[in-house]
C-alpha cells in the first residue's frame, strides 16, 4: 500500500460527517466540498478553502466545483438520476438544491434522508420534501490515489480575537484573591455548624454560644464587604475589557475590503460582532470562576476524604456520571444553539433589508408577502429555541433525578454513619455542607468546560471578522502629495486593465486603457452592465484589477496607504448613502471641525443652498438614513455637496445628475466646468455628456 493511500485511511471506528455552514450569502460550494474533504481524512475550514478558490457573491457553477474538487485530489462523478435512486449514491456527496444551492447527502434511511445544509444546518428530511428542492444532479467525491490526509484548520488563538488589551492582567489577579480569600471563609462555617451541634448542644454552653455567634457575625460581614469589592472589581475589569475588546474588533471591521461586506448579510455581521459580549463573559467571569471551581473542589473534597472516604466515592461518582451527562448532552445543546443563532439572524436580515426597502414593498403592494416571509423565518426561529428548550428540560429531569438519587445514598449512608457512632450528628452536619459546596464546584467546572468548548462557535463568528486580512490600502498612511505631484498633468492613468470577479467569472473588463488630465472632463457612456461602475471603483482602490495597473494623483493604487488618497477625490455613486443626523451633517461627513460657511458655499454650487434655506431648521434639518424627507433630486444635490466640500482635485461622478431637471442638471454642469479639477462621470443624459471634454464608450469591458 503507497503511503498516499496509507495517510487516506481513517483507522477510528466511526468517521463523523461535519456540519460546516457557510459564512457568505454564495459559499455554499465551498462548505459542501469542506465537509466531504474532511469527511475523508483532509480537514479544513472555509478560510482555507475561500482563499484558495476566490469565492465570489456570485456563487459557485456546478462545473466550477467539478474544477475545486479536483484541486483537492477529490475524483469526481457528476451524475443525473431520479429520487429513487438516492439510495445507490455513495455518500457522502454533493446534490444540486433548489438550482441555486448545493447540501451534502449524509445518508438516506428507508424514508427519511439525512442532509447537512450549508444555510441550515444537518436537518432530516421526507422523499416528499427532499423531492421539492432536489434537481436531480449529484455529485459523487471519492480520494484520487495522490490524496493525502491532513489537518490544514488554522487554530484561532485567544490573542489574535482580543488583539492588544491593557489592565486585564493585573485585574484577574486582584478578582482571584478576593474570591479565593471568600472561598477560604466560607469553609469555615461547616466547623462552627459541627461546634454548635456537638459542644453547645450537649454541654448546654452558652458562653461558647455567643462566641461563636460572635465569630460568625464577623465571618458574615468580612464576606460580604470582600464580596462586595470583588463584585466591584469584576464589574469594572468587564466592562474596561469589553470596551477595549469591541474597539479592537470595530477597529478592524471598519477596514476590511469591501468585498468581504458584499458577500455577507448584514444581520448575520451585527450577530457575529455582538460575539464579542459572550466571549468576554466567558474568558473572564467565567475561566475565573472556572479555577475557582478547581481549588474548592479540591479543597472541599480533602476535607470529605478526611471525614469519610466511603462517603467521599459516592460524590467522586455522581459527579463522574454528571460529567458523563454532560458530554452527552454537549453535541445536540451546541447543535441547538447553533441553528438558533442562525435562524435569528436570518430573521434579524429580512427584517432589516424590509425595513430599508419599505418603499418598494409599498409601491409594489408586496408587504403582505414579505410579511408571510418574515412570519415564517420567525416560525423557525420559534421552532429553533422551542428544540433547545426541550433538550435543556430533558437535561435538567435527568440531572435533577441524579441529584436527588446522591442525596438519598449520602443521607442513607451518613445516617448508618451516626447510628454506628463512627459519625457524630454534628460531624454529619459538617460532612453534608462540604459535599454540597463540593458537588456545586465541581457540577459548575464541568459547566464551565462545557461552555468553554460552546466557545469554538463564537469563536469561528468572530474570526471571520479579526482573522479576515484588513485592504493594504487602509492599512497605514502614505505621505502627503508632493508639490511635483500636484502640477501633474495626468490625474488618472490606466494601463491594461483586465478585471473580474472571481476565478471561473468572465471579465468585466478587459485591455481598459484611460489617461484623464488635470481640469479635463470625460464622460464614460455605453449600456448598463458594461463595466463603467466597476471602472470607477477601480480607480478608487475598492478593487484590485487582476492585470494592468492604474495611479492616481501620482500613486498606484496598489500602494500601502492609498485609502490618503482618496481624501483628495471627491464621488458621487449611485449606492452612496446619507446617515442619520442633520443635512449639514451629511455635507461634512460629521467632521469635528466642520466649516458651515465652505458647506453652505458647496451646497450653493449643487443648487442645493436655495430649498434647505427654506426649510424650518435650515441646515439643522434631520436627515435619515433612507433620507425620507428629501427628494430623490435633493438626495443627489446634497452628495454632491459632500463630494465638493472635500475640495477634490478629482471628481468621479456615476449618474451624479440623473434625478434633476433639465435647468438644475444644465447649470451643475457648467459650475463643474467652472470648478477646473478633473472630473471622470458616467452619464446616460445628452445634456451632461455634451459638456464633457471628450467622451469615451465602454461596452462589454471594452473601450471602443
């Protein structure tokens, strides 16, 4: 046997198919090839697999995953056939969903079919439902003979989730002596229990009696003054932590690509940022208390051992059965959790995208639709949560039947204790305390490593924010723009320019050659989807072309840094969005330091200055994010207000003037001639393309 093959071989008695779901809206290609791959001996995780193939928002084509799987030493069959023959397949493999998706076949038994969804998770479906989606194309994947067996998961470290923390040291410590100095009192007490019992009952003492009253009066209030700081103290290391934490992850969102955002919903990235919560809870209050657990356990069972070492297995054995509970539990809990997490976000998607597209429900009389829509993502949600709560009540019968089972054999054999005098009354009194501080430390530190395993999912939702490489374009600054620069007589210059989306995409531009001079206008026509937004996206630094180069304002757009740059380009797209706040506000961007008098002059020269004037609050009118108030003329205006008020020695113009008439739109374009900087638009009316200085067409990624 070829080592190869040798390596292939998975020698555990049971290989287990995993759930991988997809973390972009169009990877579920991805996923399904990550779960068979590491079904047969290769794991991997998604980031791997996303870099390696270039996943688009586009999706994957079926042939283009024939292509992947091949890349991956995986033989494949691609195969037509009927819901009958479901069974024949060897699995596991790849069905072809819904004609736009892809799930896993696990196994198909008698009338029930086994799926793992790269959206939804594993679910167990009827032939009836599986017959609605399936499209009658499967997969086959099998280890080519060159496949090798290997781990290639990147192991997420804590440091790399957090990045740089201060004071968080020095707090855990101080928290771990206040509690470890509680734990140490509270031992205490079963001793002056057991001196009650045993000295002041039978000997009738009261003097003893009031001393140790006494003694725990004091033992009370010296708790709760250390209880007090220590709560202080953690309440105050959480939320430093928490604060430092969430700036870090906000931090690093903020200068991912733009692409990263365009593949993701935007519920499913609020979701996997609020992971930053649970997982601070959890690696502070929570591995605290963890070690805590471990010292009085220990403690606490030292002491049982000295009392009864009989008495003392029955607890080291309902614990060893509590923790045999708990791992059986473990995987159907985390499962649960999971697809709660993911039909919530789902919801918490389609409420958003309905709330920011309400106008088009109305007009189009669709609400009552996207209403039925929303029921049923909250109906599964519902269905989610109502799963989890049923295993956590079959967990917490079974746990507490345990409990009360232990209970009766400790009392059963402490009572025999105290009749054969091997116990006093007292003694047993004592016993049953620190079983009891015993059995709540170690129940609680196997929850605790339980919720420290729950942690790899919160794990993998934030990773995919602070594990995701920021642009090299807003990673650091460049130096500001030379003299020499300035007086260039070339503000943009591409050069061969090929573009597309993703591997196995077609271009969306090809052989693109521009040069744009200072205080020139060019205006960009030609049929919409031919490339012209992808241009000008381009020659901002959104995109990187796949061959060619373009500099702007003297810089490669490549250049570490060039996000500088783009201080001194001023856009208008067709996707810019307006911000909750006041119109003054969205002309400055919420700059500090803003100048309303350069504001108003910009507003002046949109032929905006005139309407805001008349309105109640002038410049302090409020805004929303959908800019409800305003038309969609005024809309326009007011970005390209903005885009003036940065005093741009560029200006890229996508349809900056095709919600206004014919008098406005004429004379913003004369003050654009007036304004003498270079000025790269994509047009479609005659009335701006003929005050451009040159027009050149773009089709089909061509300019002809």
């Amino acid at each position: 046997m070829t080592d190869s093959a040798n390596a292939a071989l998975n020698w555990r008695w049971r290989r287990r198919l995993p759930v991988i779901r997809q973390t972009e809206a169009a990877e579920c290609g991805v996923a399904c090839l990550a779960m068979v791959a590491s079904w047969h001996g290769y794991r991997v995780d998604l980031p791997t697999l996303r870099a390696r193939f270039g996943v688009t928002q586009r999706g994957m084509t079926f042939a283009r995953l024939v292509d992947c799987a091949a890349l991956l030493d995986l033989a494949t069959r691609p195969l037509r056939l009927e819901m009958g023959d479901l069974i024949q397949l060897a699995t596991p493999c790849v069905l072809y969903w819904d004609l736009n998706h892809f799930v896993v076949l696990k196994k198909v038994r008698g009338q029930r079919v086994e799926i793992h969804d790269p959206a939804r998770g594993c679910v167990t479906l009827s032939l009836a439902e599986v017959s609605k989606h399936f499209t009658g194309i499967a997969l086959e994947l099998t280890p080519t003979h060159t496949f090798v067996a290997q781990d290639q998961r990147r192991r997420i470290r804590l440091r790399e989730l957090t990045g740089r923390t201060q004071g968080l040291k020095a707090a855990l410590v101080r928290i771990f002596v206040f509690a470890l100095v509680l734990e140490a009192l509270a031992l205490l007490a079963p001793f002056l229990n057991q001196i009650v019992i045993d000295e002041v009952l039978v000997a009738q003492d009261q003097d003893l009696l009031v001393l140790i009253l006494i003694g725990m009066a004091l033992l009370t209030a010296t708790q709760t003054l250390i209880g007090l700081v220590r709560e202080w103290a953690t309440l105050s290391m959480a939320v430093n932590f928490n604060m430092q934490w969430t700036a870090n992850v906000l931090h690093h969102l903020w200068r991912l690509p733009l692409a990263w955002f365009e593949k993701r919903h935007i519920g499913e990235i609020s979701a996997r940022f609020d992971a930053v919560d649970t997982l601070q809870h959890t690696l502070t209050t929570s591995s605290m208390q963890a070690l805590l657990d471990v010292l009085l356990a220990l403690g606490t069972l030292v002491m049982m051992l000295l009392y009864s070492p009989k008495l003392a297995a029955i607890a080291l054995l309902a614990a060893a059965l509590y923790a045999l509970l708990r791992a059986a539990c473990f995987g159907p809990l985390r499962r649960a959790a999971d697809a709660c997490w993911m039909a919530g976000t789902q919801e918490s998607s389609h409420f958003l995208e309905s709330l920011r597209g309400m106008l088009s429900l109305r007009v189009n009389a669709a609400t009552p639709r996207r209403e039925t829509a929303w029921r049923n993502l909250n109906v599964a949600r519902r269905n989610a949560q109502l799963h989890q709560s049923k295993l956590e009540m079959a967990y917490h019968v079974v746990n507490t039947l345990l409990a009360s089972a232990v209970a009766a054999a400790t009392t059963w054999w402490g009572v025999q204790a105290v009749l054969g005098n091997a116990f006093s009354v007292g003694m047993l009194v004592a016993y049953m305390s620190f079983q009891g501080r015993f059995t709540a430390s170690i129940n609680s530190l196997i929850d605790k490593i339980a919720e420290f395993k729950m942690l790899a999912v919160y794990n993998e939702r934030l990773a995919d924010i602070v594990l995701t490489p920021v642009s090299a374009l807003e990673h650091s600054s460049v130096p500001p723009i030379a003299a020499e620069v300035q007086t260039e007589a070339i503000v943009v210059e591409v050069t061969a320019v090929r573009f597309r989306y993703g591997p196995g995409e077609p271009d969306i531009l090809r052989n693109v050659d521009l040069q744009l001079r200072a205080g020139e206008i060019v205006a960009l026509v030609g049929s919409s989807g031919g490339g012209k937004t992808t241009l000008l996206k381009l020659i901002l630094g959104v995109y990187q072309p796949d061959q060619g180069g373009i500099r702007v304002l003297g810089h490669d757009i490549r250049q570490a840094g060039f996000a500088s740059v783009r201080t001194q380009i001023g856009t208008v797209l067709q996707d810019d969005a307006l911000f909750s706040g006041s119109i003054l506000d969205n002309i400055t961007l919420f700059a500090p330091d803003h100048d309303v008098a350069r504001a108003q002059q910009c507003a002046t020269r949109a032929r905006l200055h005139a309407e805001v004037s008349a309105m109640p609050m002038g410049y302090q009118t409020a805004v929303t994010e959908y800019g409800g108030s305003l038309s969609g003329g005024q809309k326009q205006r007011l970005l390209l207000a903005r885009a003036l008020y940065k005093r741009p020695r560029l200006l890229l113009l996508d349809e900056a003037t095709s919600h206004l008439d014919t008098a406005n739109e004429r004379q913003i374009n004369q003050m654009l001639r007036d304004l003498g900087v270079a000025i790269l638009l994509i047009a479609h009316r005659p009335e701006t393309i003929a005050s451009a200085d040159r027009v050149l067409q773009l089709e089909h990624g061509r300019l002809v």
